[in-house]
C-alpha cells in the first residue's frame, strides 16, 4: 500500500518504556480533506494524528509511528489515561456529525484494514484495544461514529465483533471491565453503542446491549483476545 509523507511538527517523544498497545480510530469532522490537513499539521493547533486515509483511500503519514502524535486529548482505556503515549491514531476524512456525517466508502475501508493489519501486527495490538475516539473520550467526542463498520474490522482480524451472551450483571462494572470510564454512564453506554449496537444508539441500558457487553467480556475471559 502506498503512502505518501506529509510531516506533522506537532508531535513529540513517547514516554522511555512506553510501547504501542493500542490503535485509536477518528473522522476528522471537517468540510474536506484540505482543511483537515491543514489543521492536523498547524503547529498552532497543538492536534495531529500518525495517518490520515482520504476518502479516495489515499493514505498520508503525518507522524512516525515511534513518536507520540496528539489526538486522543484527554481520554481513558483500561485505566489508562495517557492514551497518546501508547497509541497510534488514524484519522479518516469524513465531516462528521457537524458538517453532514456520511458513509466510509469503500475505497477508504479498503485502505484502512489494510494499513490497520499492518499497525496491529507491528505492534502486537491486543484486539480489545482497537478503539474508537468516542470509547476512549465518550463524554467528549463521537467520533468515528455510528455509519462505521466495525464488524468488517474484526473480520479482518482488527479488534473485537462480539456474539451475545447471557446480559446479566451490573453495567458499570461491566463496562468497566472492558475498559470505559464510566464517570458518566449514559455517555460511556452511548460510546459502547455506537461501538457495538451502532443500529440504535439511545444511551439507555437495555438487553441487548448487556448481552453485547457480556459477549465482549465472554470473549476476553475465554482467552481468544489479550
């Protein structure tokens, strides 16, 4: 897969022992791909990103991967708050919930599992860890939202598609155990549902997205993911 170089100086080192355990994936929710770059790459915006896939699939580097890009902001995983530190992030142009959120084409799609296989490989990714923005920021963001196809990822060996399981338990602490914050339930519950029950989103704890959630954990705790 071709990739073309577009600096970024807005990065720096990651932490002396900090590896890569963790993929974040954004839409850039702005009016096109040239503001976005922009953006990303203005040293006074302080915001960038490792990668960004065009919607023709065009993939740009804007950081290397061994260097800590700034697009997480203030977010938790596992109990992990500097995700940054440890993640790689993936910014995929599309408006956004702003400016007319659409559908991923397929060109992007495309474009993304493959530059995805390649990250998660690298860099031993556990499957749980293959997050959106809104799981690791749900009171704060969106992102990539409720039209991307998460299924096809963990298809394609890229994070987790759970089957369901018995929904019984109590919600916080099964979220918690997946990895949300859960400060504020509704938002974490809505995060997990754009996730994983994008067809209705409704922040309302209901059987189907315990059975969900229980299926994730069923899946952890069997050993088939890290």
């Amino acid at each position: 897969m071709a990739v073309a170089d577009r600096p970024s100086p807005n990065h720096d080192a990651r932490p002396d022992g900090r590896t890569v355990d963790m993929l974040v994936l954004h839409y850039t929710g702005m009016r096109d791909a040239g503001s976005a770059i922009e953006r990303l790459c203005d040293p006074a915006a302080k915001v960038s990103a490792h990668y960004l896939i065009d919607e023709d699939g065009a993939v740009l580097r804007l950081v290397d991967e061994n260097r800590r890009a700034w697009h997480a902001g203030v977010a938790h995983w596992q109990g992990n708050t500097d995700i940054n530190a440890r993640s790689v992030g993936i910014e995929l142009v599309n408006p956004g919930h702003e400016f007319g959120y659409l559908p991923f084409p397929e060109t992007q799609m495309t474009a993304l599992v493959d530059l995805a296989q390649g990250i998660v490989a690298r860099h031993a990714i556990p499957a749980r860890n293959v997050v959106g923005h809104s799981d690791v920021a749900p009171r704060r963001k969106r992102d990539p939202g409720e039209l991307f196809d998460w299924r096809r990822l963990a298809d394609a060996g890229i994070g987790l598609w759970p089957e369901e399981a018995d929904g019984s338990g109590d919600v916080t602490e099964m979220l918690t155990a997946y990895g949300y914050e859960t400060e504020d339930l509704t938002a974490s519950v809505t995060a997990f549902q754009r996730h994983f029950r994008p067809t209705v989103v409704t922040g309302e704890v209901d059987d189907e997205t315990l059975a969900r959630l229980a299926g994730l954990l069923r899946l952890i705790e069997a050993g088939e993911t890290a």
